[in-house]
C-alpha cells in the first residue's frame, strides 16, 4: 500500500466479488520510526458495507494487523465505519476475506503519515462523560499530545463511557501503549498508569472489575459484555521521564440475541 492511495475492493455488479482473499500491506520508511518522529500512519475509512455481524464476523471481514510486529486488532465487518487506525511505526496489514454467499458493497479507505491524526480527542484534565448508544458507537482517544511524548507532571486524567443500551458490549482498541512503567509491574509512585475500571450493575449490587496498564505493550484490546459502565484513568508520577503514550478507540458493539442466520447483507 502506498501513502496517500485510496483502497478498494475488485467488484462485480456493485459488489466485491465473492471468495475473495486480499491481502493490502504498508511497509516502513527507515527503522526505529516510532522513536524519532512523531509521525503516525492512519487509515480512515470513507465507507463501509462488509457481510457479517460483529464481533464474530465468520463469513466475510476485514482483519487489521498494526505495527511492524503485524499483531492483529480484531476482525470487522457489517454497515458501521470502524474507527480510524493508528499505527505507530507505519507498518500496516489488512485482510480481506469474503466467502461464496452474498456480498456487499466493500469500502473505500485512504492511507496518510501524519503529525496529527484527524479525529483524534486527547484526554483532558478534567471528568468526561461520553454516552454510548446505536448512533455512536465508537470514537478515538489518546494520552494527552499524542502522538508526541506526554507532558511533564501530567495532572490525573478520566474518561466515563456509560452505556443504557441492553444486550451490549464494549471494547477498547489499543494500538500503540508506551508510558513509563513495567508492564505487569505498576507501581503507583514510580511508573505512569493507566488504570480501567469497568462496573455492571447487577440487581442491586454494583461488580466492578479493575486493570492497570504501564509499560510497553504490543496492540491488544479489551472486551466486556453487557458492563454498563468504563472509566479510564490516566496518572502519571509527575516526575521528567515520558514517553509516546497512548492510541486507542472505543467501540461498542450491539450483542444479538441467538439468530439462525450465519450472516446478512
């Protein structure tokens, strides 16, 4: 793939074609690009129509890879634009794979390098409240200047996603993490971290279940069925030593009930 171009799917009739395997690939400029620029690659989306239900999307999907280790952030599919994609070091993968049953009309993307990814809202210092329903069900946040290092005695930092809707699902995205700490080893007055807090209300008890990130990760993400409510806590030590931060997005995904059909167009 190259910087800049617009991705599409071969069609027929309108449609991507059926059994269709392609495979789109970015390739780094230089090594160590993450480090010494603060350039990121995103990919946005123009549109949007693949077959399948999410979050299983068995028939036919898009699977995105990001960073030069190509870990894979999930597979995707039906009518809802996903949310842009980050990836830190340029290097990209995305899969496509249709099977030989309906079809629908593919997507439209576009590949940039850039400073400032569009889009983008960075944490603040101060209580945010974002409600989640069938008309947003996703959005892109960051650690605060991303993607440049965080500042300096960074103030603690929170987002609140609530959800009312039932049978749902929330899921965090993250496709670069890097801030000061051990991963798997956070200690509240040395490292940088990022606490999550998701409760359920259930009956008349509140289940909470709580995770702290730090260090350097690889992309990985994060799901919770049916939870109703997700804070996400950034604080830092306050000290000199920063780093990149964080990239991710927020999606939340409608559970169906248990459905005959394998997949819809």
């Amino acid at each position: 793939m190259k910087f800049g171009e617009i991705l599409e799917l071969p069609k027929e009739n309108g449609n991507y074609k059926k059994n269709l395997h392609c495979v789109f690939q970015s390739e780094p400029v230089g090594t160590g690009i993450s480090d010494i620029s603060p350039n990121v690659l995103q990919l946005s989306w123009f549109s949007f129509d693949v077959c399948g239900e999410m979050p299983a999307c068995i028939t036919d999907y898009v699977e995105i890879f990001v960073s030069c280790s190509y870990k894979s952030i999930g597979r995707f599919c039906g009518r809802k634009k996903p949310s842009a994609v980050i990836s830190p070091d340029r290097c990209l993968r995305m899969v496509f794979h249709s099977d030989n049953a309906e079809s629908g009309r593919g997507f439209k993307a576009r590949l940039i390098v850039t400073a400032r990814p569009r889009n983008l809202t960075p944490l603040h210092n101060y209580r945010l409240v974002v409600k989640l329903n069938s008309s947003s069900r996703s959005g892109l946040f960051s650690s605060p200047g991303y993607p440049r290092h965080y500042p300096t005695h960074c103030p603690s930092q929170t987002y609140l996603f609530e959800t009312t809707q039932k049978r749902t699902a929330m899921r965090l995205y993250f496709m670069e993490f890097n801030t000061k700490g051990t991963d798997g080893i956070c200690e509240t007055h040395r490292d940088d971290i990022l606490t999550i807090e998701v409760s359920k209300l259930n009956g008349d008890h509140i289940c909470q279940e709580i995770y702290t990130v730090c260090g350097v990760r690889k992309p990985f993400y994060l799901t919770w069925t049916e939870y109703s409510r997700i804070s996400i806590n950034f604080r830092t030590n306050n000290d000199s030593s920063v780093a990149r931060g964080f990239c991710r997005w927020v999606h939340y995904l409608p559970v169906n009930r248990k459905s005959h059909r394998k997949h819809w167009c």
